[in-house]
C-alpha cells in the first residue's frame, strides 16, 4: 500500500515542481529523491517494519512476490532516471512534468503487482496506460512522435475495450469480479466448462497480448517504439512492459485452469508466433532502433514461457529475466540516445574511435542475447527450466533455443559494425561520468550473470 500512495503524491508533488522550480537539474535532483522514497517505502513494508494500512474491501491482496516486484521496478526506474536525466530534461520546458508522468506510471504498476479484482486490475492499466500516451507525444515538434502517441492511443483504447468485455463475462459467469479458483468437477477432476468464463478469459489473454507486445497482437509495438521519443523508448520497453507481464501472469496463474486443453493450445501458438516475427523481422532492419523494438517483441515469446505450467521456477526466471533484459535495454538505449542518428552505419568503426563504449554495447547485446557470463544467460536458462520441469513442451524448447541463436546473427550486425567496419561513427560527445552510470550497469550485469542468487537473497531471507 505504501507504493501506491506514496507514488501518487510523488507525482502531484512533481507537478507543484515544474511551476515553482526553473531548474531542470534542480527537479531531476528532486525526483531521483523521490524515487528513494519511494524504494525506502517499499522495502519498509516487505521488511515489515513500516506501512500505511486501509481496508481494501478485497481489492488488493499484498504478497511478498509482488512487494518484490516492485522494488525490483522501483529500482530500475531510478537507475533509468539516473542515466538518462539530463536528456530528458532536453525534451520540453519542464522536465518535472515528465518525472510526475514516471510516478504516476509506478503508481499503476504497484496496482497491477496487488490487485486481487478484475476492476482493479482494469484501473490499473489505465493508470499506467494514459501517461504513456503524453510520453510517446512528448516530442511535439516530431510528426512522427505525434502519429506514434495517436497509433498508441487508439491501439490501447482498443485492447482496454477488449479486456473490459472480458471483465464482463467473466463477472457474468461467476457474479463477481473476484480471482477466485475456478469450480473443479469431483469426478473427473476437471474444471466445470462455462461458455461465458472461457470466453472472458480469452478476451483477458487477447488483451493482455495488446499490452506485453506478443504477437499477433504485437503490430502497433515498431511503430510506437521508433516514433517515441528514444530515451522514453528505453522506459516502455522495460518498466512498462515488465508491469504488464507482471500482472499478466498473476490473472493467469490460477484462471488458466478454467481453459482447460485450450491454454495449452493459445499459449504455444502465441510463444511461437512472437518469437518468430520478432526474431525474423528483426533480421531485415536497417534501423538500430527498429531493430530492438522487434528485439522487444522476441523477448516478450521467452517471457511467456513463466506462464506456461506451473513450476516452482517461474516466479525466480520471470524477477531475473525482467532484471537482466531491463538492465541491458536501458543501457543500449541509452548508447543508442547519444548517436546522431540510428542506421547500422553510424556505428561503423566505434570499437575505434571510443574502445570502452563498444566494449558496453557489445555486453548489452551479449546479455540480450544470452551469452554465457551475463545476467541473460541465466534469465533464459531459468526460463527453459521452468518450461521443462512443467513436465512438457520440449518441442518448445526446441524452437526457442533455435529462435535465441537467430536473436545472436542480429545482435552480432551491430557488434560487426562497430569492430569489424571501417568507418567514422556518428556520435556525440560522451562525458566520462557518463560512462561511468554505464559500467555500473554493465558490472551489474556481470554479477547477476556469475551470482544470479544475489537478486533472490532478500526474497528467501
């Protein structure tokens, strides 16, 4: 409870700060304050020590997984400010504004890792979902960023109608929007069929596609990605996308049971399809930019596998694989927002020119692309553990592993341009405290990567 009304007045404070504070330092200082709160309130109430109570009438139910969810969010979320502060503040006038949109958005997220009711699940969204519509725009000036605000607008406005028909056969079905476990038949141990459950729950998995960017739901994601202001790109494809896998997996935990043989035909297909499009399209791109946000979409199949059964390990590879993808992301992205421009070709001959930052690029990639002795090596280890010890699907780890090695042929392009090209990259200057944020990263990376158990210690304390 602490997350969500403390991120809420964060934001409004915020607000107050862009009318009566000139400074854009002044105000990134504050919200990187703010985002300490905002982890001190979390971590108080997982550690018991501290948190605000109300009677939320069955609405949300806090648990020890979602607490850490959050903090592991909230933590990303500052070390994403951290490194992008100031270019941030060179969008627009008022950079606190934007820092208000960043508390608001974590305020949806905290709904989205506690709610227990299908409403709130539905207000949550919209909480995280209408600020993302003002970042994509943010750059007025750029009709490509306005043309992404409107394609994501008219895109979410259509995936939310989905879920809330969804919601209402769901509540027409049961007589209420409650996720309670779904009505076993004692005698052949099955989940009692009802026509308008079933068809509620699949509205719900349609739109909860719409939301993570999976295919063939995935279409708006290119578009949105490339036409949004870079290093709000970096936010969505990580932040964002990790609250909605989150929440994603907790309507589906349970609910799944209620599909029957049918989850175990959507799913695979959905998986299939996501890798595929992601990873072949991904391939073709001449953009560096477009081509992570099929990356995005590829990583979105591997994340699904943490619906797929129900093993102990889900919960570990989904906290790891949110962490060692966002991590790498945020620290490509934030390379990427200091070129000229986003072509392969601007890359060229950078291990040259700047050794370290290709040397950093080339780490992102690898752990994107899970090579050994980085986080994403143990993400999408985990992740297939947990496919497997379900107790099916090896012709899903088949088509994984194969999809992972075309992820690497793409990944490699741009590690080929800036080693192996000759060439004059188009790149801005790059302060060496800069370039510090980003070896802070990278050792980070490398740690989880060697000790992936650093980041479950505190869960089993």
């Amino acid at each position: 409870m602490n997350a969500i009304i403390i991120s809420a007045l964060l934001g409004v404070i915020m607000m107050f700060c862009s009318w009566g504070i000139a400074s854009a330092k002044t105000q990134r200082n504050i919200g990187l304050l703010g985002m300490l709160v905002l982890i001190g309130a979390n971590f108080a109430e997982l550690s018991g020590w501290w948190t605000i109570q109300f009677d939320t009438k069955g609405m949300l139910a806090f648990n020890v997984i979602g607490l850490y969810a959050n903090m592991i969010l909230f933590v990303l979320t500052f070390v994403y400010l951290w490194i992008n502060g100031e270019e941030i503040g060179k969008i627009g006038n008022h950079s606190a504004d934007y820092y208000a949109i960043f508390f608001f958005i974590l305020c949806g997220a905290s709904v989205l890792t506690s709610f227990d009711n299908l409403l709130m699940l539905f207000i949550g969204i919209e909480i995280l979902s209408i600020p993302l519509y003002i970042l994509t725009g943010a750059d007025k000036k750029n009709l490509f960023s306005n043309e992404a605000s409107l394609k994501y607008f008219l895109m979410g406005s259509f995936s939310t109608g989905i879920l809330l028909l969804g919601i209402t056969f769901i509540y027409g079905a049961t007589g209420s929007f409650h996720l309670t476990a779904p009505i076993m038949n004692p005698s052949t141990k099955m989940p009692v069929e009802h026509f308008l459950m079933s068809a509620g729950l699949i509205l719900l998995f349609v739109s909860m596609n719409f939301k993570v960017s999976a295919a063939p739901f995935h279409f708006w994601t290119p578009d949105v990605y490339d036409g949004a202001p870079t290093v709000f790109t970096s936010f969505m494809a990580t932040i964002v996308k990790s609250a909605g896998f989150i929440a994603f997996i907790k309507v589906f935990e349970v609910q799944r049971v209620a599909l029957g043989y049918t989850w175990f035909i959507i799913l695979p297909f959905v998986i299939v399809a996501t890798l595929l499009i992601g990873n072949i399209t991904a391939v073709f791109q001449r953009s560096v930019k477009r081509m992570l946000a099929y990356s995005s979409i590829a990583q979105a199949g591997f994340m699904l596998f943490a619906l797929y059964g129900r093993s102990i390990f889900n919960n570990e590879a989904i906290l790891l694989y949110i962490v060692a993808y966002s991590l790498a992301t945020i620290g490509v992205f934030a390379i990427l927002v200091k070129m000229k421009d986003y072509s392969f070709e601007s890359f060229n001959g950078l291990a040259k020119k700047h050794p370290a930052l290709a040397f950093l690029t080339t780490l992102f990639l690898f752990s994107l692309a899970g090579i050994p002795l980085t986080a994403g090596f143990f993400a999408k280890y985990l992740m297939l553990n947990a496919l497997l010890t379900a107790g099916s699907g090896l012709w899903l780890l088949i088509i994984a592993i194969v999809f992972a090695a075309v992820s690497v042929f793409y990944y490699f392009r741009l590690v080929q341009a800036m080693y192996f090209t000759a060439g004059e990259p188009a790149i801005n200057e790059i302060d060496k405290k800069y370039e510090i944020k980003l070896w802070v990263i990278a050792i980070v990376i490398i740690l989880l990567g060697v000790f992936p158990n650093l980041l479950f210690s505190y869960l089993y304390f």
